[in-house]
C-alpha cells in the first residue's frame, strides 16, 4: 500500500498572535481596508502534500514492465490457421465441407515437392429430429481434385458415381467400402448426394442422403472452382517466383525441350 504523508508548513506563532487578537481589534480591522502585509501576523502558508510510494508499488511496476508480451509473427513466419467450411442443413440428414491442404517433402537442393494433393472432406450426418443432427454417426468421403472436376461439369440430367476403399493395396483391403452416388432429382431440381459405406472392421453398415438443390450445387462448384489450384500447390509455386529467377526458368530443365520451342 502507498504511504501518505501530510506536512503543515505554518509558524505556530500566527495561531497565538490570531488567538490573542481581542473582539474589539478584531472591529477596529473589519472598519479599514487592509492589505496582507499589514496585518500583525504572517499568513499561514498553504499546505504541501508529499506522497510516497512503497516498495510494492515499485515491485508491481517492474513486473509488469516485465511481463511477457504476446509475440509477433516475424518475416516469413506462416499464417495463423483459419478454418473455412460449408454446410447444409435438410430434413434428413446435414452435409459439410472442409477444405485440407496439400503435403509437401523437402528435396537436398532445398526446394519443396507436392507429395500428397489435398482434397475436401465431405461428412454426411443423419438427422435425428427437425434440425437437429446425429454427429456421433457421421460418415466421411475424401474428395480429390478430379471428383470435384467430376461434379463441377455434372449436367442437369447427369450422374456419377465415385467409389473409394481407404486400405487399397492394403492388408485391410475390401474391408471399408464407400461409395457416393449423385443422381439427378425427378424434377430436375438438384442432385441426391447418397453415401453408402459398408465397414467390416466396425460392423457399420450406413446409407445417408441428402437433396442438394441447382443453386447449392452452384456454390458447390464455385467453391471447388476456387480452391483447386491450392488443393495441387499451385499457390506456393506462385510465390516462390521472384524477379531474378525468371531469366533462368526455361534453363531449369532442357530435356522438357521449352526451351527449344519458345526460341525457335
């Protein structure tokens, strides 16, 4: 806690000299006009305040002075994670979609190489009342760069059919199947979304459907439409570019024969 410390700066003699003014002094001064410096004694001076602070106070300061502070991203650090996604909501049953990025290795001459494409994950969830999902029982399809190509030329009247086995080539292989139809609706409306998976090594035998109307379906395309090229790395290729190495590109590699065809 602060410590206070009140000093009065007065000369105890002017309170005697006012104590022992008489009532009748006191009337003869209050007929004439005076000024300070003729009074009989000298007026008490104003008072100073001193504050002192404790020890405590200096320690909270410094620690807090000393206090970690939240750091910041430095030049090329990576971004903060953001995650993005897409829902809809129906009678039956919800679908959602998140995006996952691509996997890169390093090489000995220090650049980077795609080893795994991303891709979209779809998770179907079935209703269990009106609005209300049961995301305990969802089930999931990974869906590649092609399968969007696939779905983003899907016509009216059109359908297809993706078939997927996470343990092909595999010891578990057979054992997981999952298959994802999209059929036209019989009005011409929309498509079905209808995932079938069949897991052995769980005894989950699950078939969940959704209705997706022509302006979803819209979305949806615009939306693979957009993030393809990150999905396949095409974003950090980009911006590896720089200014000097431009000169040198169709140098990278003779065998590809660019080189020859622009120059010819």
């Amino acid at each position: 806690m602060s410590n206070l410390q009140f000093q009065l700066h007065s000369q105890p003699s002017t309170l005697s000299s006012l104590s022992s003014l008489s009532s009748s002094s006191l009337k003869l001064l209050a007929n004439h006009s005076f000024s300070p410096n003729s009074l009989p004694f000298n007026p008490p001076k104003p008072f100073s305040l001193r504050c002192r602070h404790s020890d405590l106070f200096d320690q909270n300061t410094l620690a807090s002075s000393q206090r970690p502070t939240r750091p910041t991203a430095s030049v090329g650090a990576l971004p903060p994670r953001v995650y993005v996604g897409y829902s809809i909501y129906k009678g039956k049953a919800a679908l959602t979609l998140t995006p996952r990025p691509p996997e890169f290795v390093p090489l000995d001459s220090g650049a980077y190489k795609i080893s795994k494409e991303g891709y979209v994950l779809l998770q179907f969830a079935p209703a269990v009342g009106t609005r209300q999902y049961d995301w305990n029982r969802k089930q999931v399809f990974s869906l590649s760069v092609g399968e969007m190509g696939s779905v983003i030329s899907l016509g009216t009247r059109e359908s297809c059919e993706f078939f997927h086995d996470p343990f092909k080539g595999k010891s578990d292989e057979g054992k997981v199947r999952k298959i994802l139809k999209l059929e036209p609706l019989p009005d011409g409306s929309g498509h079905f979304f209808n995932l079938s998976v069949q897991n052995k090594l769980v005894n989950v035998d699950e078939n969940i459907y959704i209705p997706i109307t022509k302006a979803e379906l819209a979305v949806l395309s615009s939306t693979f439409n957009f993030i393809m090229p990150y999905l396949l790395g095409w974003h950090t290729f980009a911006n590896s570019i720089k200014p000097e190495d431009t000169s040198g590109v169709n140098n990278a590699n003779p065998r590809y024969g660019g080189d020859y065809e622009w120059n010819r």
